[in-house]
C-alpha cells in the first residue's frame, strides 16, 4: 500500500516535470517561428523601488495587449542602467535621475517620489530648519522646549535598515544611519504615519504623497516644509521640493516597437492611479 | 552535588531557550499571518504589488524551481557520494581533491552562488532568467551538504556487509543496491531533505536567477518568483506589505515542513522495504 502511494507520488512529479518541460519545448520551437506565435516579451530590470509599480503597469499594459508579456527583475538602479546598456534588458529601471556619464542613455520619468518629515497635528511648531532636524534625529536636541515647543521629550520615528526613503533622508541631510538616535524604527509609511499620529511628541519622515493623502483624510499628521518649500505633491510635481527624486525608465537607444508603447503607456495618465497606489507622484501630463 | 544541579539547570534553560526561539518565531507567524490565511489566499494571483490578493502563482513557481533543483542535483550527489565511498580510497589523491572542493562549494555565501547563476546559465547558457536556472543554482548550492551527508552514510555501512556480498558472489553493483544503499538510507533522506530546505528558503541566489515576476508560470523557462523572495520584497521593499509577508511566510514553513516529512516517509518505506526483501 505504502510502496503503492509512493509510486504513485513519484510518477506524478515527475509527470509534472515533464508536462512543464515539454510545455518549454513546444514554446521553444515556437520562438524560432515567429509565424506560429507573435508574442512579445519585453524584459525591464533594475531599481527594486520602481520594480513593484513597473511590474503592475507591466500588468495592466499586457492585459491590453494581449500578445505582449513584461518580465520585471530588480537589482538596483546601477544593474538597471548597466542592464539597460549592455543590451541584457529592454528597459532598465533607475529610482535616480541619470548621472552625467550616463548621458548617452534615454531616460523617461514616469513618477516622482518625495519625502516629507511630519509632525503630530498637536505639535504647535510648523517649521524646522535643517540643522535642528539634524540635532533632533542625531540626539542633541531631546524635548521639544528647546525648539519653543511643549515641554516633551521627543520620540524620533526612523525608518529601518534597507528602506530607500532611509537612503534618501540619510543622504539629504548628510547623516549615517549610526548617527540617528531613534525612539521608534518603523518599516513602511502607513506605520510611520500611524506612529506619528498616535503619538503627540514623535517626529518621522515618510513619502509625501502617502502623508498627504492621509493629513487630508483626519489623520493627525503634518507635512512640514523643507527649506522653506511646503511639502506637498504639487511642490515634488514641479520639482521646487528639495527632498525628491525622479523614477526613471532607461532604454540604450531611442525605443521602439513594444518598448515604445510600453515606456508611452507608463508616462499616460492611465497609470496614474497605479502609481499613487505604490504612494508615487505621477508627473504632470 | 550543588555544582551538579547548577548543571542540570543550565542545561535545561539552554534547552528551553532554545524552544522559546522556536514558540516565539511560531507564535509571531500565526498571529500575524493566520487572519491573512485563507482559501483565496492560496488560489489567487498577487495584485497591487502583492499587498492584495494571494500568491497561487508563487507558490507553483517555488514547486518547480525546488522540483528542478532536486531532480538535477539528487542524481548527480548520489553518483558522486557512490564514487567517493565504494570506488575510491579516501585517503587517495583524487577523492582529497573532490572533498575539499566540496568543503569550499559548501562554504560559498549564496549571494555568490546567484551571481553565478545570473552570469552562468541565464546569460552564458542563454536561460535568461527562469525557473530552470533558478532551479540548476539551487541544485549547484545544495550538491555539496547531499553529496556530504550521503557519502558519510555510505562510508559507515559496515565493511561486513561489502565483504559478505562479495563472499555470496553479489556484484558490485547488487551489493550497492540491496545492502550499502539502504543503510545508508537515513542519511542519504536526511541530506535530501537539508538540500530540499536550502533551497525552499534560498532568496538571495533566486532573485537573480528565477526572477521576481509573479505570473502564473507557462514553462520552466518562464521568471517565476520563490516564496522566500516574494516575503523579502513584500517585508523590504512594499509599503503595506507585511500582513501578506507573514501569511507567505507560514506558508513557505508548512510546504518545508510537508515536503520535508513527504520526502522522508517516502524514502523511509522505499528503501526498508528492499532491505526487508532482499
């Protein structure tokens, strides 16, 4: 009986085996030829922040064209511009804008990402220049009566080892993770935000485009301004807001064919709901 | 006598800590992946990033790439350890070279072993990236702890059983098959199952290899993303991700743990029985 169960276990796996490796050949022969099947497979590879939206736009752009498959692969931004210039990916991703000595590369913006540092909606300071910023997230400034604020020990929210908004608040203010005397280490925006709301004296820094959402929807969070710039979508739209990237679609030469479409379809207005859904800022249309 | 107790006491906390790791890393799964568990969990595509619906497509993926990777390498360390342990001294020159290469493959970070894959089967083979190269890397890493563990097997049969085989006239090969084999039946499963578990939980060597594209795979030469990566990006990389990355994760640990006492039963009965037999 038991040896029976096993044969049987067995010979399915391997049937298994075979019915995917079979399914491969039949694509292969397929591939050399392209009469019997046109579809089309475009390979986008680099910036793991860009990769989660790319692939749902990859989604959606192959439900409306059928025939047309997107692979998305991550590995950074560098791999991506590499990708993209050794010929290895169609389209490479960059979560930066291009560095001078890849001019010779196209680059297409299909979002923005912004950070903003938010308050508690309680605390009664609306500004902070760079500097305090910095001595509160280093630990020289610990209650909120040195800046004229409450007299309240100040919980600083920071992000955790790995998050890219880290990277970006970290190379803004010029500052090491090591640096950062932090209260709370949190791991994606909506707990940064949720933190900050429930706590009166707590100071993060999250996503603009999430934190506005939510200030504008009673969450007791406030975005405040950088370098005298309000913090808000419209500001990382126009780039006026210090604290922003672009998110970068790379392709080696001018696209063409599906590439094209593709790299049109994700800077239309027709995604613009997938991007804020990844709290992204669409660009201005 | 005191010194004694403060023994037995240090022992058993050891041995509590132990399974206080254990509980609390279960305890922390349940509770935060259980509410997220369901039927369509299982059965559904992954959308808006993964934050919503499931991972049926993931889980398949990470099925073939294991399935590959045993079925490329269990074969091959079977042959080897076979050939370590029966046709050739251990002290000879030859078997010392293969040993220490092994001890050297073994202790590769499997971050090196995606590099390698990356450059050796999906751009120098032309695999691009796929479940059969994911799988072939696996099977790469996991070839030295299976070739290990199966050689060791076989090396502490007892040398009684090779002289008596050769005493009644069996071959070689018979003796191998009826009598050293099933001995070393124990081993060979446990080795099996350490390769089947490196490679079920393996993320850094997969994500250059098999990809992180989360469609449901036509082919093995189809990107198809492993579990563990879908909980890597849905825990590092997705904002509102979590709840999904632990209900993903107490998925990837009850497949292990299925496909872990499946693997073992399974050999158990197959090679007791032709012990028995025979």
């Amino acid at each position: 009986m038991k040896k029976a169960i096993s044969v049987a276990v067995l010979s399915l796996l391997i049937l298994a085996l075979g019915y995917f490796a079979n399914r491969s050949n039949l694509s292969g022969s397929e591939a050399a030829n392209p009469a019997a099947s046109s579809t089309e497979k475009l390979v986008l590879t680099g910036s793991s922040t860009v990769a989660p939206l790319a692939a749902e736009i990859g989604k959606r752009f192959e439900s409306r064209h059928p025939k047309v498959r997107i692979d998305v692969q991550t590995g950074g931004s560098s791999r991506g511009v590499n990708d993209a210039r050794s010929g290895l990916a169609d389209i490479g991703m960059a979560s930066r804008a291009l560095k001078p000595d890849e001019a010779e590369l196209r680059g297409f913006t299909i979002a923005l990402d912004g950070i903003s540092i938010i308050l508690n909606a309680a605390n009664p300071l609306t500004t902070l220049d760079k500097q305090q910023i910095i001595d509160i997230f280093t630990g020289n400034i610990t209650n909120w009566n040195e800046l004229g604020g409450h007299d309240a020990p100040i919980t600083v929210v920071n992000k955790a080892e790995g998050r890219s908004t880290l990277e970006l608040f970290l190379h803004y203010f010029d500052l090491k993770n090591t640096d950062i005397k932090a209260q709370v280490v949190i791991g994606d925006n909506q707990q940064g935000i949720k933190t900050v709301a429930g706590n009166p004296d707590a100071i993060g820094y999250v996503s603009v485009g999430a934190a506005e959402y939510e200030a504008g929807h009673a969450v007791a969070i406030k975005l405040l301004p950088l370098d005298g710039i309000e913090a808000s979508v419209e500001n990382v739209r126009n780039s006026r807001f210090p604290l922003s990237r672009p998110l970068n679609l790379v392709t080696k030469t001018e696209p063409g064919g599906v590439a094209k479409a593709f790299i049109d379809f994700a800077g239309s207005a027709e995604v613009n709901d997938l991007i804020e859904a990844q709290y992204f800022v669409p660009v201005a249309h | 006598m005191l010194k004694n107790r403060l023994a037995t006491v240090l022992i058993w906390l050891s041995a509590a800590l132990i399974c206080a790791v254990f509980v609390c890393l279960l305890a922390d799964m349940l509770r935060n992946g259980l509410p997220r568990l369901s039927w369509s969990f299982l059965s559904q595509a992954p959308s808006d990033a993964g934050r919503a619906g499931g991972i049926a497509p993931i889980i398949v993926s990470t099925g073939l790439i294991v399935l590959v990777a045993v079925s490329a390498a269990a074969p091959l360390s079977l042959a080897t350890a076979i050939l370590l342990s029966e046709f050739s001294s251990p002290n000879s020159r030859f078997c010392q070279v293969i040993e220490r290469s092994l001890e050297v493959l073994a202790g590769v970070p499997s971050i090196v072993f995606g590099l390698f894959g990356n450059a050796f089967f999906c751009i120098y083979l032309g695999l691009g990236f796929s479940i059969l190269s994911g799988g072939l890397t696996l099977a790469c890493m996991a070839l030295p702890i299976m070739i290990n563990t199966a050689t060791v097997g076989l090396r502490s049969a007892p040398d009684d059983y090779r002289l008596c085989a050769a005493a009644l006239g069996m071959s070689r090969g018979a003796a191998l098959l009826h009598l050293l084999l099933p001995a070393a039946a124990p081993a060979i499963i446990a080795g099996l199952m350490l390769g089947i578990a490196r490679a079920g939980a393996e993320t850094a060597a997969l994500i250059f290899t098999s990809g992180y594209v989360d469609r449901m795979p036509d082919t093995l030469m189809d990107s198809g993303r492993a579990l563990s990566v879908h909980i890597y990006d849905l825990a590092m990389n997705v904002a509102g991700g979590d709840a999904n990355a632990y209900a993903s994760a107490l998925v990837l640990v009850v497949l292990l743990l299925i496909i872990n006492s499946l693997a073992s039963s399974l050999t158990q009965h197959w090679l007791r029985n032709r012990i028995m037999t025979s």
